[in-house]
C-alpha cells in the first residue's frame, strides 16, 4: 500500500521537492518530537525545524479549531488577532523595531525584506554570503549561494547580488575564530566593487548563525564590523532569523544578541507558526513606510485571524512550557554528547552550534578537513533504520542537520547520541 502510494506521488507531484529518502516510512501522525508511520513505528525526528512545539500540540489544535470555526480573512479588515499579534512581535523585537508585516513563509519575508530595502536605500545592489538559503521566491532565490539546495545557483546570479566569502570559522579560506579581520575585509572589496560601479548599495542579508552552513556562529564582532560599513553607505542590514531565531538557540532568543547588534530588518517564519504557514517582517517605522512610497504590499493570508492566533499560542506554550531554556539544557547537554563521540571517532570533524541548533560535521581528515559526504548519508539511512530522521547540511552535504522540536526531551538526546554511538561503531 505504501508502495502504491509513493508511485502515486511521484506520478503527479512536482518532482524538484524530493523526498527526504529513496525509500521513505510513510508517517500518519506526530506527537511530540516522535512521528509515526502507518504500522506505530516511532521515529525521533531529529530534523523538523518547523514544528518547535512538537507535533500535534493539542493546545494549539484547539485554538485553530476554535479560531477557524469563528472567523479567517484578511488584514484589510479590522480584528483583535492582528492588532495583538504585531505589538506582540513588536515588543519581542529590539527597541526601534516596532512595525510588523506578516506573511506566509521564510521565503516571502526575505523578498520583502529586499524589496524594502531597495526602497529605503533608493539603490538595488544586495551584499549576501556564500553557501546561504534564503528562500526559492525569485528575488530571495537570487541571493541564495548555496550549492547543495541549488547546483548551478552560483552560475545564475542577476548583476544586483554581491555574493562574499562565507565566514565559516572552520573550513573557511580564512579558518579560525581569530579570522574576524580577514573575513571583513572580504566584505570591504566587494563593498568597494560597488562604490566603484557608483550605482549605490541597498543592503546586506545573512544569516546571524550560519545556518546554512551547519550552524557556525560568526566569527567575533563580524557583524558589528560589517553592519557599520553597510550603515556608512546608506544601506540596511537585514537578519534573516528565519532557522535561527526564536528561542532555538537557547542562550539567545534572536541570533543577532550572539553577534551583539541590532538588525534593521528582521524576518522570520517556520517555528513561529509550528507548522501553519506563518511569516513576519520586523522592522522599523521609517522603513516599513519606504515601500508605501515606492510599492505595494498586500498579501491575502498574512495575518489571517487564523494565522494570528496560531502565532500568539505558539508564544504562549513557549513561554508557559519553557521551551527556549529547554533548548538552552538539553541542547547543552546534547552538545557535550555529541563532542564526547568526537573523542572516540576521527570521522566527527567538529560539532558546531547551540541550544537545539547544532550540526555534525563528518570529515575524512582533520587536517585537509576533506568532507565525508557519502558516509553521512549512509550514517542518515543508518540512523532511519534505528528509528532517527536525520538529514545532510552544508555545501558539502557532510553536516548533520540537528534541529528537532524545541520540547526534545533529555531522553530522546541520549536516544540520538546512543543510536549515533551504535552506528559510528559499526566502521565507515
Ligand atoms: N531562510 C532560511 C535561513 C531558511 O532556512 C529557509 C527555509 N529552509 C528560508 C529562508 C525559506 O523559508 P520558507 O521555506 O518558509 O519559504
């Protein structure tokens, strides 16, 4: 039946988005940071990104329901949810940051936020880093670099994206945590191509943990450097909190406080919506106010009633079931986990990140640090027959992409690093 079922989706939907696995359980229902197929089997899941609360979160199925059941439009008309829910994200945001544009997805925040800083700035050229994903809309497609979601995506580049050397402190041109300086500069030529070309700068977008990558924080005072010569020549910068943010780190409820700045626009989506499509747009007044100007914004669903209230009990069970510092505790613990299987197995490169936001890097080599990109997708099709949905990140695709539910127990971290230990024994 399952069989069937796969043949029947491969005969009618859209090939390009995959299936995670050749030969994929066919899941039924979640619960928690467990799914399950269609014969009870559990799988941890390891990997959803999305679903910060867990999966099936009866408190929030009932607030739909109810919410759907009384009213769903658009904001066009005049109801409480918008109005309570943009003060509320307002008020989550650094001070300054207090005008909400809500969307439908990570992808539409980040074309609005380009939009809006082409407005602002009056100029079109956008400063993005290398191996980023910022989205598949086509202005957010543009200043994506990254090769695993998109091979031929450094070849298609329109001429308004300056794409930069990746400031990843392990395999980067420039490794180490001391390489500030070197990665900064890279910025400075590129920022220096533009003022040459004399066509004016609109603004610089990344990632404030390199997510993408494998979740490398920056190198220290990366982005104040940065941000202070985006700001000098009259453009916006524009963090994109879409995986990173919302209490995900743990220690940080925005990935921007790690670097210690403060972003001009913010987006975000997936978790804040746990799996109803749900974006936002943060930014300040005199910015938001720019498009009115120079364009137009409408979007039918964003901040929907329905949409709304999905975003307001998301905040509320994060807040009353303590999920960031479950994030901060169990993803410490995790971590340590993780580092210790490093101790015992070369092909553990280095675990990068914090909180629930962590990556694996598997390597053939310390030192030529040569990615081991076929033994993580056999480790991935390993830890599926051990019941754990795990999946490749980075260029590279030799990252362990760890992401799970922000509600992951401590027990099911020690299930993920048990079932890793088991697999690594078995030789690759
Ligand atoms: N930005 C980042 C950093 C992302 O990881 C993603 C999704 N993987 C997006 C933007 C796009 O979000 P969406 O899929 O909701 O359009």
């Amino acid at each position: 039946h399952s069989a069937e079922l796969l043949a029947m989706r491969q005969r009618s939907f859209a090939r390009p988005q995959k299936n995670y696995y050749s030969n994929p359980p066919q899941i039924e229902r979640g619960w928690k940071e467990h799914m399950f197929d269609v014969c009870g089997r559990a799988y941890l899941d390891m990997v959803n990104n999305v679903t910060i609360l867990g999966h099936g979160h009866p408190r929030l199925a009932r607030a739909v329901g109810r919410q759907w059941s009384l009213l769903n439009t658009n904001s066009r008309f005049h109801y409480a949810a918008v109005a309570e829910f943009s003060n509320r994200l307002a008020e989550l945001a650094p001070e300054g940051l207090d005008t909400v544009f809500l969307v439908n997805s990570g992808s539409e925040a980040n074309d609005l936020a380009l939009r809006l800083a082409w407005a602002y700035a009056g100029a079109r050229n956008i400063v993005s880093l290398l191996e980023a994903y910022h989205g598949w809309t086509v202005a957010s497609d543009a200043v994506s670099t990254s090769i695993a979601d998109n091979p031929r995506a450094l070849e298609t580049r329109p001429d308004w994206v300056h794409p930069v050397t990746a400031p990843n402190t392990y395999r980067g041109p420039f490794r180490g945590k001391d390489s500030t300086a070197d990665y900064v500069g890279a910025v400075a030529k590129t920022l220096q191509h533009i003022d040459d070309s004399g066509t004016g700068l609109a603004g610089f977008i990344c990632e404030t943990v390199y997510g993408n990558a494998g979740g490398i924080p920056l190198p220290p005072g990366y982005l104040q450097q940065v941000y202070g010569m985006v700001r000098e020549r009259g453009g916006v910068c524009i963090a994109d909190e879409v995986q990173v943010g919302y209490g995900r780190l743990g220690h940080y409820f925005w990935g921007f406080e790690e670097q210690g700045v403060v972003p001009d626009i913010i987006t975000v989506a997936k978790g804040m919506g746990n799996g109803q499509p749900l974006g936002t747009v943060i930014t300040r007044r005199e910015v938001a106010d720019a498009l009115e100007q120079e364009g137009y914004f409408f979007s039918s669903a964003g901040g929907s009633p329905v949409s709304c209230v999905v975003g307001m009990t998301v905040l509320d069970i994060m807040r009353d079931e303590r999920l960031q510092e479950n994030a901060r505790e169990t993803g410490d613990h995790l971590k340590a986990r993780l580092e210790a299987l490093g101790q015992r197995f070369p092909l553990v490169g280095t675990v990068h990140g914090m909180g629930l936001y962590l990556g694996l890097e598997f390597v053939r080599d310390r030192e030529t640090l040569e990615p081991a990109t076929e033994e993580t997708a056999g480790i991935c099709d390993r830890l599926l027959d051990l019941g754990v949905i795990m999946q490749p990140t980075g260029d590279h695709l030799n990252v362990l992409k760890i992401k799970p539910p922000l509600c992951l127990s401590r027990e099911s971290a020690d299930f993920f690093a048990d079932m890793l230990e088991k697999v690594l024994s078995e030789g690759w």
